[in-house]
C-alpha cells in the first residue's frame, strides 16, 4: 500500500485525506494545532458554484459539487443542497440578474431570475421591498462547525488513516526512499507521496518553495446573528457580490452605480447562510495589504445589518459573535496554486476565497496524479 503524507488539517488538507483514503493509500494526516482553527472554521461553509469564473474553473466547481454531495451523505457534516438567492433591490439590479440569467452557461450553473412574487413563495421571510432574486441551484452549504471533525470521524473507519495533531513541520527533504518531514524536535514522517496544504502558512519551510509565487493573504470580517425564529430554504447574497466574483465580469455592473462608502471602503459583499441552529452567519469584508488591521472595526457590521433589513423587511437578529479570519489567494490567472517541489510532493495552496467550494476536485485532481 503506497504511503500519502498530508501537511495541514484544513477543508484542503482534509479532502487530501478523504479521496486518497477512499482510493486505498495509506494516510498520515499532520496537522500543527490540536485541531484546525484557522480560514476553513472561520468562513460561511459555502458552496458557492454560482460566482465561478466561466470554463476551467466552472468545470472544476462542478465537480466538486458532485463531490460534496456524495461526501455529505457519508460523513456527519451538514451538508444540503439549499441554493442561493442573490437579491436585486431596485430595478437596474434586476436588469443586471436578468443578464446573469441569459449567460451562456446560465442552464449549468443552474440559474433562474425570480420576480419580487416568485422570490417570496420560495422564502416567505424576505418581505423588504425589492425587484427580484437570481436563483441558483447548484450552490449548497455546509456547516463549519461541523466540517473537520465531521470528516476526520469519517475518515476514522479507514484502517489506513492516522491522524497526527500538534506537528508542526519545519523542513522536508526527499530521497531515493521517498518524501519526509520532520518537527522541530526531529520527529519525523515519511511517505511515498506528499501534500503540503498549509493554507496561509506562507512562512517557514515552505517559503523557499513559494518565492515569487502569485500569492497574497486576504483578511475577512465575519459574524452571527441570533436565531431568525424562522427557516430560510436558501443561502443569500446582496448585489455587490456580482462585483467581486469572475463569473459576472462582463455583465453591465456599471448599472449598478457605486457601493455605499462603507462598503466600498471594505470591499463588501452580503453572504448569508443560515446555520442549523437558526442563527446566520454574515459578512463579509476584504482586506489586502499586509500588516492587517488587528481590530475589528464595528461600520462593515452596521452596514451588513441595513441590507438585510431591507432584505427581510424588518430588524433582523442582533449579532452575537464577530470575528476575522486569513486565506491565502492566488493573484494569477491560476485558480489555485500547485507546485511540484520534488518527485511526488506538491504544495497545494492560493485557493482562497473558493477553496471551500474547489476543496475535493482540487484533492481528486492531486490524488489522479498518485499511483498506488
């Protein structure tokens, strides 16, 4: 049984684990912390297919709804294929979905343009006053909280799978025997195949590796609100996220006009997405020159909470929790990075932004390259 080496405990390093476990290698899953705490629990467990660029990287998060489902119906992870509303609230919105609805692959990513009536017999809750949704069908969520540890316990029914917290890698070397890592105590782990998915870890050892890299860390401001006291079937997002995914670059967003002060500040977009427990978690900002801010700022939240007012048509659940979070994104036309760092040992990062929603295609495209 050929050996997989996979460095980082995230939703990228964990599907790693997942499709090579299920294609019968031998998997030594590392991860530095007692258990992930970083980008992949801090974000809204979206799967987000709808605002994929068109061609490649559509193809792959398709895939990989494909994925998420078959894994959601085997590991404990809350997984639903709900879908999602983006909401126009005033007539050159509407026009602008009404362009997203005819785009050539409209059909596969699933979209549909819902009027004001139609929006509302599917949530009966959003009763502001707005011009219509863009529905799509392919988006589903996932629940955070749930997500790791969820995998992790599926991954525990392969006999082949160790799990390792508290290693925190720093150096690799390969020889004729294979790839291996050591902490800085000298333990060490050897396997015939590596995956270094440590997220925005871009220091250490690995930064040799990732010298001149088109890469970048994004910081992001999140929340949860209280419970809604009521069940929304779809996820939600506000227009201004037509502005910030590829999928939509060549409708006329300058229909739109420009984002509020705030929002424009913050680089804003609303995402919305209903938690089991009925609460929402919302957000979200974007930040990108280094050294971040370490406060979080209390405008990004007042503003969220005026959208979805109109949105809902009354005051929505206080906010109970903020907090922030660091991805690592590539600033290339790459849609992640991978880079070959000696014979079967890859660093696989730069997925931010998508790499819930990319996560198992991107994990079945490296394991495609391992032979057993």
């Amino acid at each position: 049984m050929k050996r997989v080496l996979i460095v980082g405990g995230g939703i990228i390093g964990t599907m790693h684990a997942v499709l090579a476990a299920e294609k019968g290698f031998a998997v030594t899953h590392l991860e530095r912390d007692i258990k992930p705490q970083s980008a992949s629990i801090r974000n809204f467990g979206l799967i987000w297919v709808s605002g994929r660029a068109a061609g490649a990287e559509l193809d792959l998060a398709l895939r990989a709804a494909q994925l998420w489902g078959s894994i959601g119906s085997k590991a404990e992870i809350g997984y639903r294929a709900n879908g999602s509303l983006t909401i126009a609230q005033n007539d050159a919105e509407y026009t602008v979905i009404q362009e997203a609805g005819a785009m050539p692959d409209a059909d596969a990513r699933g979209f549909r343009v819902l009027d004001r009536n139609q929006t509302i017999a599917l949530e009966p809750q959003l009763a502001g006053k707005y011009a219509g949704a863009l529905q799509c069908t392919t988006d589903a969520a996932v629940e955070p909280a749930m997500l790791l540890g969820g995998l992790r316990d599926y991954l525990k029914t392969f006999s082949h799978y160790t799990w390792v917290p508290e290693f925190e890698v720093v150096d690799f070397y390969h020889d004729e025997t294979g790839n291996h890592v050591t902490d800085i105590v000298g333990r060490k782990y050897s396997g015939d195949y590596l995956a270094i998915c440590a997220g925005a870890a871009h220091k250490g050892f690995i930064e040799d590796y990732l010298d001149q890299a088109p890469v970048r860390k994004v910081r992001l401001q999140m929340a949860a609100t209280a419970q809604l006291g009521a069940k929304l079937s779809h996820s939600l997002a506000d227009i201004d996220s037509l502005r910030y995914y590829p999928a939509f670059k060549e409708l006329s967003l300058d229909r739109l006009g420009s984002q509020t002060e705030i929002a424009a500040r913050y680089k804003m977009q609303l995402l919305l997405v209903q938690r089991i427990n009925g609460s929402m978690t919302i957000g979200d900002t974007h930040e990108y020159t280094e050294p971040f801010n370490h406060e979080l700022d209390e405008a990004p939240y007042d503003h969220l909470r005026n959208v979805m007012n109109s949105i809902f048509g009354r005051e929505v659940p206080r906010i109970e929790r903020r907090w922030d979070g660091v991805y690592s994104q590539s600033t290339s036309d790459e849609i992640y990075i991978r880079r070959e760092i000696a014979p079967g040992a890859q660093i696989v990062t730069g997925v931010g932004g998508r790499g819930n929603t990319l996560s198992p295609a991107i994990a079945e495209e490296t394991v495609k390259s391992w032979s057993i």
